[in-house]
C-alpha cells in the first residue's frame, strides 16, 4: 500500500481544513487506516483510526468531537475532517494503513506510513 496525504495548509484558530489520504494497492478496502501527527518537538501520536469497512472509529481525546475521519473504499481515499481547530494541532499529519482487521493506536500497530501533509493554526 502506498499513500499520499494531502489538504494542509495554514488555517486560523476556529476554522476547519479537510486532510485526504490517496492510498493504491490492493489491499487498502481490507486495511484499517489511521491518522497521526507530530508536532514541532513532540512525538507521533495517534489522531483517529477507521476500520476497514467504516463502520468502527476511534479517536484521541483531544480530537474527539472535533475532528471526524472517513473513508471511500471505491475510490481508495481517506479523509479527515477538522473543525475548531486550535493552535495545539499544528503539526505534521501522517496517513497509515495497518494490515489487520483490528483498529490499533499505536505507531506499532501500522504497516505503512505516507509522507505528511502540514497544518498549521494562527492564533
């Protein structure tokens, strides 16, 4: 599976950006895919997972009920959807497909990673 993430950009506190994952392979309708970030001096951390199907989500604190991620099987794209943004999710975000059916947080728990795409929030 490869994948390229895409949709960053600067943005002002309170606004919303749409972050898109285009992902080719054949394995990607069977992957669970996830999002992470890292931001200036910080680790990787983990944004928000969907199961293979879409019907399971998971998502991190800070992001929950803030931040929605979905998928296209048919069209082999992931997204996420990011309102109310605030200055604590800049950051580099990282798209990642794990091959298992299960949904993992962890950076472990995924096997491949795309290159990131750049959010930044003015305050």
């Amino acid at each position: 599976v490869q994948l390229q993430a895409s949709g960053g950009g600067l943005v002002q506190a309170g606004g919303s950006l749409r972050l898109s994952c285009a992902a080719s392979g054949r394995t990607f309708s069977s992957s669970v895919m996830g999002w992470f970030r890292q931001a200036p001096g910080k680790e990787r951390e983990f944004v928000a997972g969907i199961s293979w199907r879409g019907g399971g989500t998971v998502y991190a604190d800070s992001v929950k009920g803030r931040f929605t991620i979905s998928r296209d099987n048919a069209k082999n794209r992931m997204y996420l959807q990011m309102n109310s943004l605030n200055h604590e999710d800049t950051a580099v975000y990282y798209c990642a497909a794990r091959l298992s059916t299960r949904l993992g947080t962890g950076q472990n728990d995924y096997d491949y990673w795309g290159q990131g795409t750049l959010v930044t929030v003015s305050s």
